[in-house]
C-alpha cells in the first residue's frame, strides 16, 4: 500500500510540473488553418491552450503582398481569456496569412502563423 501512496504521488507531481512548464498554443481558429471561405471573415479568432496576457499578445494578418489587412485591434475575448479576437477589412478573394505572438499568463512566449483563402 506505501509503495501505492508513492507512486501515486510521484505521479500528480509530475502531471503538475508538466503543467506548470506548459506554454499556449494553438488549439484552433477561426477560419480554420488552411481552409477556403466562401465568404470573407470579419474577424479572426483563434484559441489557445492557455490563458494569454492581453498586454503582449497580438494578431496580425497580411495578404500575399505584406500589406496588413486586419485593423490592429488585437482583445482577448470577455468570456474566454484563452481566445484572441482580431478584426479584418473588407478582403478581396486570395490568400491571407495569420501571424500570432502571445505571451500566456505563466509569462512564456510562442508565436505561429498559418493561412487561409477567401474564394473568388
């Protein structure tokens, strides 16, 4: 039964340190990576795996020359701290890529980016 207790023990310790290491990432978004919409998205919005620290976390989207195309209002969501909301222009068809830098609220650092297309 003692070497039970042990074991047990030494797992939830190492379930909590996993934790307690872990960083945000992307767990999906909106549009969703890679995908083709039929219609132009107002806004994209992507969630984590973690909860992320409104301060030094952002969302950038570009279309294939560079040029931004959303509005620069990156917001952590009121009801959810995990999701992250950026606003878009009006988006001519093509590709667009979605470049993210977060900083979750156990301070780490990840960024990403993927991409999606607003069919003709």
């Amino acid at each position: 039964m003692k070497r039970l207790l042990i074991a047990v023990i030494s797992v939830a310790f190492g379930l909590a340190t996993a934790e307690a290491e872990a960083h945000a990432f992307l767990d999906h978004a909106s549009p969703a990576v890679g995908s083709t919409e039929n219609v132009a998205p107002p806004e994209v919005s992507i969630w984590f795996t973690e909860e992320v620290e409104p301060a030094f976390s952002k969302i950038e989207v570009t279309d294939r020359a560079g040029n931004r195309v959303d509005a620069g209002t990156t917001r952590v969501d009121e009801a959810n701290p995990k999701l992250l909301h950026v606003s878009l222009k009006p988006l001519p068809p093509g590709t667009y890529k979605v470049t993210w830098h977060i900083v979750s609220i156990d301070t780490h650092h990840t960024d990403g980016d993927f991409s999606f297309t607003v069919a003709p």
